[in-house]
C-alpha cells in the first residue's frame, strides 16, 4: 500500500510539473525580447540580391548601432501570415504585392507611417505621386517604396541585331514584322524569335507581364487602372481584345519549343535560352520581362554579357498610338508591424536619399527615391531603366500584385490556360471573373 | 475474438442482469481506487494528446464551419456553406462539369481536369498500384540474386532523400531543354520535347512517377521482410507436387503475402491523401490549378488565399477520407491477433 502510494505521489507531481511547464513555455512567448538593440526586417531576397541589401543595412548599423537581423522566405505571404497569427512577426517587412499590403492594412495589422514619425508631406518630398497613391490604403499612407523595376522592357542580343540587319522596333507592327523576320530565320539558323519562361514551379507571373503591358497600351492607362482595382470586370471586352493581343506573339509559331516550351521553361531557364554562351547563336532572340533580367543574365547565366553589346533592352513598343509608351513597373514596399524608436530609425533610414544611393550602387536595384542621381547606378543596363522610371509620364503599377490575397497566382494560372485554349478566353475570364468578384477591398 | 480490457466482466455479468452486484464495500472501492490510479498514470499521455492532437482536431473541425480571419479566429458562423462550396461550386477542388459519359469510371481516370479531389483519385488508383507492383516484383526478384543486398540498397536509397530534394531532382530529370532533361532526351529521336510539368494532360502522372520513384523502396524492404518469412518448407512442398515458380508465386507466396501488402496499401493510402511537399516543389498545384490535391488546397487556402475556414473545410474531408481506412486498420489488426 505503501508503494502504491509513493507511485500515485510521483505521479501527481509529474503531471503538476507537465502542466506547468506547458504554462510556463505559454506565457514566455509574450514578453519583449528587445532589451538589446536590433530590429528583424523580413523579406524574400537570397543571393545577391540578398548582399546588396545587406549592405544598406551595414551602413544603417555603422550609423545608429543597431543590429538588423535579416530573414527571408520565398513564400513570404505564408510566412507572414502564420507570423501574425502566432502573434510574432517581424518588426519590418519589404515585400512586392501592394494589393497583399492593402489586405495586411485593412485588416489593422499594420502601423501607418505617420504614427511612426513620417509624416505624408516628408514622404511626398522624397516620393512621386504615383508611389505614394500605390503605399496608400484607405487614405492613410502604410509603406516606404523602398526599390522599383521598370517592367516595360523587352531585352535582346544587339550582336545578333546587328549581325542580321535588324531594327530595335518602336511599334506593336513593327515587333510583328521583326519576328515575322526572325521566325523565316529558323529553318536555317536554328534559333525562334521568342524565349518565354512561364513554366513550372512560381513562373506564372511572367504572362501577367505580357498581359499587363499590352493591356495598358490597348486599354489605356485609365481603364487599366479601373481593372486592377476592381471596378471593371475581366469578362469585359478590352481584356479579350488584349489577351488575342498578346496571342499574336505568345503561340506555337513564335515562341521556343511553342506552348510546351513556354509552359516548361522556368523563368531563369528562359533568359539562359536567349543569353547564355554569348559568342554561339542563341537558342532564341528576344525576351520579355523587367529590368532585373539583366542582373540575373549578367550574374547567374553569363557573367561575359558585355552591356550595349551582347546585352541591351528596348522600351516596349506602342500598340495604340493615343496611350503613347506608359510605364509598367514594379517595386518593394517597406512596412512596419510593430512601433520602437529603433524601427522609427530604420524606416526614415531606408527613406533617406542616402540609403537609396548605398543601395543601387550595388547595381542589384533601382530606387524610386527622387533624391538619387542617375550617376549612383554603376552600368548602363540599370542607369537606363532608372531614367525610364524617372522620365514617365506614366506610371502604372504591376496589376498582378495589386490584387489581394494571393490571387496574382490565380490570374497567372488562367492566363496559363487561356494561350493554352484561345478559343474558351470567355469562359477562362468568367471563370476568374467569379473567383475574384467581392474579394476587392474598398 | 479478443475482447477490449475490461469487457469479460459486464458479459459475465449478462446472464443475471436482475442482481447487482455490491457497488459499495471493499472490492468497489479498491476497484475505483486501481481505476484512479489508472487514469492518473495515463494522464501525462491523455494530456500531451488533448493538447497536440484532441484540441487541434477540435479546433479544425469547428474552424470548418466558420468564415475565418487570417488568425485563425472564429469570426463568423456559416454552417455547412464552406463544404457545400468546395463540393459544388469550387472547380479547382472538385469539377464534374466535364464528366457526362455512360462510362463515369473510365471517364474519371481518363480526363485530368476534375479538380483536387479527382486528382488525388488518379494518385490513390496509380500511386499504390505502381508502388505495390515495382516493390513486390523487386522484392521478389531480389530474392533470387546473389547481389540482393546491393540491389536493396540502391533501391532504398531515396527513402533517404527528403521529398523535397526528390522534387528538385526530378524538375531536372523532367526539364523541358533535352540537354538537360534525361527524359526528353531520350524521347528525342522520335518526338519533339514535351514539357511533362506544364501540360494538364501530363503533369499529374509526371509526378506520381517521380513519388512512386521514392516510395518504392520501402514497399521492397517490408515485402523483401515477409518473404523472407515464408517458411522454406512450404515453398519446397510446392515445388515437389511440381508446382511451377508462377504457381507457386500466385498460389503459396501471394495469399502469405496479403497481410504485409494490405498494410502497405493502407500506409501509402494515408501517404497519398496527404502528399504535398513534392507538389509544392516541383509544380506549385500548376499549371494552372491542374496537379493541385486535397492537402495542397487546403495550404492554398489557409495561408496564400488567408481562407483558414475554408482551408479547415478541406482539412475536414481528408479526415473523413482518411478515417475508414484507419478503422479497417486496427480492425484488421485485431482480428490477426486472435489467428496468431
């Protein structure tokens, strides 16, 4: 009787211990950890994209003496969200995906600049309209932009244009007759005129870019404007006019290995087809996407591209003469989740002209702080793309990634399967159309 | 059949229900005393599982009956509209739109648009066939080399391999440029370059091959275990009343053999309901929504589409698919224990 009872004892007392231990773990997630002086600033950059912010964040710890903690995740709309919901995020995230922020903002997890000390006249100073409209939700501005893309690119082997005698187009007519005239060079020389990396695993966005680009110059700016924000539908008739648009290039004939090959090629895979092995003919002639493809070409697939000579872009051509040439662009936006004097410091640093300059003369970025001069970015492939997004009359924002939620996927996904059946667009567009339809924030 | 713990004594005590037997006294207290102490030993166990696994549960499935908020609170009771939307009005979980035929069987397995759900249908029917067939035959054949040891290892070797890195080896082995893809190259003589991931027609079976690739291993080691069981006697017994080796494979080996293949089954059933990380890598449910299953919409949901209800929903019905094969399970288990 004796043991049994020694044995019930013990038992008790482990279970006692268990329970508080399970306490004891809960409540210590809730204290503050920042008695030291560092902040965590999340976002989805490695390699050398990686480097060049971590040199911004040196100089920022040089200056102040606070330590920056970097992490990063690819899938950084999981990641944060699962952050949030376990009640720690981190102090500061620079992400794309305006539209992801908006739904961040609205629903109040977000910290509005002006309650940390920048005030929207200071940031309007240092900012374009078009930034500050894009950083703003429900009148309250969230987000430092912190870097910028000109997605308006097309980039191209200049030795081969010159080898054949070929013009870098002005017009959608011109394009056409350009890789009408590369297309009769296959037979013989082995090359398509097209390379177009929207394959597997997170390439979908790709056609999103070939589809905004035309939209903007089809549709116009205004009505673009009124498609990504919701208040036009994509079942309406501009969209089918642009997506036939867009199938005159991206089809069977034009594109490497056709639609197999677009839907098979990743997206770094599909620069190499057109950049790799300078010297030897390449296995197409052009590629459509943003300005961070000359980065990628120069510092992962051919680090021997020469700019000007084997590596140059051309702005994309017009379509409709009355929009003229708008800009399509892309960027980072910094935000805050959480309010210290340290994070304070960190968000005026990176607004600072002097952050923006450490940064882009990395070359990895192109700022769109109006304090930096064109003389800070070190080669011609990112000074001309920061005096394309300098100079624009007009600037439209990545309609993709202003949509909420993750549904820039989900549009990639059906533009995936409209060059796949062009003859079910309606339906395709109906489909996404009802998918979308209320998810709009106000 | 065996009874459950404490079961003899009510079916003794059936014959004379009239009479109860003495609640009170010594026997009853020292029973509820045994029966206390029971419970408090267990109660470390009972509490690490109602923490980790009861209260999840719990949560999930009231989660599924409620619009959601991204952290996870339960906003917004909605009833049952959360299932009755992923099955009738979500074509990316479940689209029956294109099934008509007279043949609705055949036309399943055949067409590849049907959602997550249907999708999963082409992993369970070709996922556990392939596995089970590559596994037993190697089994059996490595049975009869002398270099069995070496053929199993090598076999087993991606068991050792995380799916993720898996993935990342077959993107290449699938990648669409011949010089680099190995099965494009060897297609090449004969057809143009198919790009296995990017097409809806393909890339569900591309990657149930590259998941079969990895599961095969196992299957042969535990079938590879249960031959080895066999006893010798048996077989020889065969062979002399001149039994042929198909005939003795069919008739002796594979009827010894059902148990350890049907707990196979089952393993790689559970596996299959829940495959996601190999998808995630290779594909990301692409192209399109098309090699989407259940436990990917159900990541899709809660995290990128900030849908934790509707994710829930999902995470709710592949419980309900899991469950009976569990049930089977134990049931199976239970009656081999009363043979044995």
């Amino acid at each position: 009787m004796k043991r049994r009872s020694v044995l019930v004892a013990l038992a008790v007392i482990a279970v006692t211990a268990f329970v508080s231990a399970i306490a004891a773990s809960a409540s210590y997630g809730g204290k503050a950890r920042h008695s030291a002086k560092s902040i965590e600033v999340f976002s989805l950059w490695g390699g050398s994209e990686k480097d060049a912010f971590l040199k911004v964040t040196a100089a920022f710890t040089a200056q102040t003496g606070i330590d920056v903690k970097y992490t990063s995740g690819r899938d950084f709309i999981t990641e944060i969200r699962t952050r949030l919901a376990a009640g720690n995020p981190a102090e500061i995230a620079i992400v794309p995906r305006p539209g992801f922020l908006g739904t961040l903002a609205r629903e109040n997890v977000l910290k509005p600049l002006s309650s940390i000390g920048l005030s929207t006249a200071y940031m309007k100073q240092n900012y374009g309209p078009a930034w500050i409209s894009l950083a703003t939700v429900g009148g309250k501005l969230y987000a430092v932009p912190a870097k910028a893309n000109s997605k308006s690119v097309i980039w191209y082997r200049p030795d081969q244009f010159k080898k054949y005698k070929w013009k870098t187009p002005k017009t959608w007519s011109q394009l056409l007759a350009l890789t009408k005239k590369m297309k009769a060079k296959q037979a013989t020389q082995g090359f398509a005129p097209w390379s177009i990396g929207d394959g597997p695993s997170q390439s979908q966005w790709v056609l999103t870019d070939w589809f905004e680009d035309i939209y903007l110059r089809t549709a116009g700016p205004a009505k673009y404007q009124l498609l990504f924000s919701g208040k036009l539908p994509f079942t309406d008739k501009s969209v089918v006019t642009a997506l036939k648009t867009m199938l005159q290039i991206v089809n069977n004939n034009y594109a490497l290995g056709g639609i197999q090959g677009i839907l098979g090629t990743s997206f770094v895979d599909g620069i190499a087809r057109v950049f790799e092995g300078a010297p030897k003919t390449p296995h197409a002639q052009l590629y459509m996407e943003g300005g961070f493809v000359g980065g990628i070409a120069l510092g992962q697939i051919n680090p021997s591209l020469k700019p000007g000579i084997t590596i140059n872009d051309f702005p994309w051509p017009t379509i409709n003469a009355k929009f003229g040439r708008p800009l399509l662009g892309a960027g980072d936006l910094a935000v805050a989740f959480k309010d210290s004097p340290e994070i304070r410091q960190f968000m005026k640093y990176i607004s600072t002209a002097a952050a923006a300059t450490v940064w882009v003369s990395t070359g990895a970025v192109i700022s769109p702080n109006k304090g930096v001069s064109g003389s800070a970015y070190p080669n011609l492939l990112v000074r001309n793309e920061a005096a394309q997004v300098k100079s624009a009359k007009v600037f439209r924002f990545d309609g993709s990634d202003q949509m909420p939620g993750a549904f820039g996927d989900t549009w990639g996904f059906a533009l995936q399967n409209v060059i796949q059946h062009p003859s079910s667009i309606k339906s395709i567009l109906a489909g996404f159309q009802s998918k979308i339809a209320g998810q709009w924030g106000s | 059949m065996e009874a459950p713990l404490g079961f003899p004594r009510l079916s003794q005590a059936l014959p004379t229900p009239v009479e109860h037997p003495p609640a009170v006294g010594r026997v009853g207290l020292r029973t509820l005393g045994a029966r206390l102490q029971g419970l408090l030993f267990i109660s470390p166990a009972l509490a690490v599982l109602t923490l980790f696994l009861i209260y999840p549960a719990y949560y999930t499935i009231r989660l599924a009956f409620y619009q959601s908020d991204f952290l996870f609170r339960f906003t917004h009771a909605i009833g049952i509209a959360n299932f009755k939307n992923l099955l009738t009005n979500d074509p990316d979980f479940l689209d029956l739109s294109k099934f008509h035929g007279v043949n609705i069987l055949r036309e399943l397995l055949y067409k590849s648009d049907g959602g997550a759900l249907l999708n999963n249908l082409h992993w369970v029917v070709f996922y556990i066939t392939l596995s089970v067939g590559f596994g037993l035959a190697l089994a059996v054949l490595a049975a009869r080399v002398r270099y069995e040891r070496m053929v199993k290892s090598v076999i087993f070797v991606p068991m050792a391999i995380s799916a993720t890195a898996a993935g990342i080896i077959w993107l290449f082995v699938y990648n669409f440029d011949p010089n680099i893809g190995i099965v494009n190259a060897l297609i090449k003589p004969f057809h143009h370059p198919v790009a296995w991931l990017g097409r809806p027609s393909t890339v569900n079976y591309a990657l149930i091959f590259a998941y079969v690739w990895a599961s095969t291993g196992f299957v042969m080691v535990v079938l590879s275990a249960a031959i080895k069981g066999i006893p010798t006697e048996i077989i020889e017994a065969a062979r002399v009343d001149g039994a042929g080796e198909w005939e003795i494979f069919r008739r002796v080996m594979l009827p010894m053999l059902s148990l350890p293949i049907s707990i196979v089954t089952i393993w790689l059933f559970i596996n299959v309901i829940k495959v996601f990380d190999i998808i995630y890598v290779m594909t990301g449910g692409g192209p399109g929504t098309s090699s989407r299953v259940i436990a990917f919409t159900m990541y899709e949901e809660t995290f990128p589409n900030g849908r934790p209800g509707y994710g829930a929903a999902v995470a709710v019905i592949m419980l309900v698919l899991v469950a009976p094969v569990m049930v089977l399970n134990v049931r199976r288990f239970r009656s081999e224990r009363v043979v044995t």
